[in-house]
C-alpha cells in the first residue's frame, strides 16, 4: 500500500514552520513560484529549478498512430507540450544506483 501524497495544505504548513513564516506568506511564495514557472517556460522555453529538475517546451512532430479500438491508422498532428525534466542530483537521491527498487 503506497503511503499518501502531501496535500497542497500540508506542503504550505512544511514550508511555513521550515522558513519561520505563516502560512499566508509561505502560500503567497508557492503560487509566486508557480507562476513564475510558468511564464518563463510559456516566454523562454525552459525553466530551471535548482536541485529538482526543469520545465521544458518542446515541440512534437506530426506523426502516425492507430486507433486503438479500430486498429485504423490516423495521422497525429504536430504540437507543443510541456515536459519536465527531472535533475541528476534529484534521480541519485530518489533511487540512488539507477533503476534498482
């Protein structure tokens, strides 16, 4: 049984007891932060936060596939999608030796 994900809430407390601040303050940094995030992927292309990883926009050609209840082949137009890239040091400290469980 997977232990549960850290609420949005919970996140908010973290980082208010962490940086000695309330919770108003540290709520007003995530969304900054979010939303510098995107408007410097949607203006550059990329964006880099240190030690996690980086959002990237990148462009997908057009291409074929198949319908998988028909199995009829169907063209894929091209179009940008957001990836994000996780970081080295992020990977190593997660699963530290590669793919090992």
């Amino acid at each position: 049984m997977a232990a549960a994900r850290m609420t949005q809430a919970q996140l908010v407390r973290h980082m208010a007891e962490k940086c000695e601040v309330n919770n108003k303050a540290a709520r007003g940094f995530l969304d900054e932060l979010a939303k510098i995030a995107l408007s410097e992927t949607k203006k550059n292309g990329i964006f880099v936060l240190p030690g996690l990883g980086r959002l990237v926009k990148s462009n997908r050609k057009a291409r074929m596939g198949r319908n998988p209840a028909t199995g009829q082949a169907i063209k894929i137009p091209a179009k940008t999608v957001v990836k994000f890239r996780v970081a080295k040091a992020a990977k190593d400290a997660i699963v530290p030796g590669g793919k090992k469980k």
